[in-house]
C-alpha cells in the first residue's frame, strides 16, 4: 500500500531549511534495487550529505527523502539511524533528524589523521611510481584543471578526491589504503565548501606533488603533501560563514 505524503514546509520552526527545501526543483533521485534496498538507500542519503546537497544543520524529513528516493519509509528510517551511529545525522527528541553540524575540533582531528596518513602516502608513491603512474597523474591532474576552469566545485572535490586515492593505491600498501578510505568519505564533506577558494592553489601544489612523485624525491614528496594538507586545513577553518 502505498503511503501518501502531505506537502511539507520548506523551512522548519527554526527557519533552517528542510530536506525538502533542498531538494526542490531536483530531479528525483529513484534508487536502484541489486543491492538491499536499505544499504542503498543508506549510500544515496550519505552522498546526498557529503555533497552537500542535504547542508550542515538541515531536518531532514522522512517523508521527503522517502519520496525522493522513490520508497517507503521505512529504510529512510533505518538509514537515517545507521548514520546517526557514525556521526553524520544527529536525533533529536520530538524535533526529529538533522545534519550533523561538524566543530573545528573534528576538522581538526580528521584533517590531522588525513595529513599523516597521505603525507606517509606521498612518500612511498614516489619510491615505486612507475613512468605509466606518473602519465596516470597528470591525467588526472588535467580533470582537476579543467574542473577549475569550469568553475566546477562538484568536479573540483571528485577531481581532488581521485588523484589523492590514486596516489594512495601508487603505494601498494593495503593497510594504508584502507585506513584512508575509512576517512575519504568525511574529507569530502569538510573540502567541498573550500573547493572552489583552494582550487587554484590546490592543484599548482598537486602539480608540484606529480613532479617529485616523478623525481623518485621522497623527501620531498613527502614535504610537498605534508604543506598541502596543511594549507587545506587551515583553508577549512578560514572558510566564509567558518565559526570564529
């Protein structure tokens, strides 16, 4: 039977908007069914916060996604829990589910555990890279430049997010690319607002990064992605609308 869903406010009691404010005037998002249904919903609404396209701080109404998604309530619900349990949602009582709101504190402590696991990345990929990976990097380096052009941030932060994990399987360290990959999901959501700010800087260091990689210079390799994730760091925390 099917569930029939009242027109819902835009806009909560707090005036903050809605999941439905957020996603009106987008296509819906129908999920498709291989997989279960509720890791796949799981996957949309996760993509749907790391993009930003649900913000920090948005209610998110089961109702809506539920129709957005193209099914029932109930996997909505079962999603919403799943990540309220690894820190993107909170639930609140008799207000209902929000977009976890990140503190500095959090950047800081993931962005810090991001730095010393790419910095060691670097270091590694430029040992063993061979003249087949370095061509690979400055093909990607050429997405992300043509991202930049369009002024592209979407692009910019799967750009961004391709050429590090490329870097990372250079390695041949199974260990580090997966404790990388357990934290590839949160640096996207903090780097999408700085994306486009950075973006210029962002990619002449990822250029200067691909040269020692080609070099076989380790040391500064390792120096290059140490500064960047640095610079990165800092870029969140100096973001327009960022906490003072």
């Amino acid at each position: 039977m099917t569930e029939s869903v009242s027109p819902l406010p835009e806009r909560g009691p707090t005036g903050r908007r809605t999941a439905k404010g957020s996603l009106a005037g987008k296509s819906g998002s129908r999920v498709e069914r291989p997989a279960p249904l509720r890791q796949v919903v799981y996957d949309a609404l996760a993509e749907l916060i790391i993009n930003r396209t649900l913000e920090p701080g948005q209610h998110l109404v089961e109702a809506d996604l539920a129709e957005y998604l193209g099914v029932s309530r109930q996997p909505v619900r079962e999603a919403l829990q799943r990540l309220q349990s690894e820190g993107w949602v909170d639930l609140r009582p008799a207000q209902g589910a929000f977009v976890h709101l990140p503190t500095d504190e959090e950047a800081d402590q993931l962005l810090g555990v991001r730095a010393v696991l790419e910095t060691h990345s670097a270091r590694l990929a430029a040992a063993c890279a061979t003249d087949e990976d370095i061509k690979r990097l400055w093909e990607l380096q050429d997405v992300g430049m043509k991202a930049l052009a369009a002024d592209d941030g979407e692009r910019l932060v799967a750009a961004n997010a391709d050429l590090h994990s490329y870097i990372t399987e250079l390695t041949g360290n199974a260990v580090l690319s997966e404790l990388i990959g357990l934290v590839d999901r949160r640096v996207r959501w903090y780097y999408t607002p700085i994306a486009r700010p950075r973006g210029r800087d962002a990619w002449q260091e990822h250029a200067a990064l691909i040269e020692a990689i080609a070099a076989h210079n380790v040391d500064k390799a390792e120096k290059i992605m140490a500064q960047h994730t640095e610079r990165t760091r800092r870029a969140f925390h100096e973001r327009p609308g960022a906490s003072e």
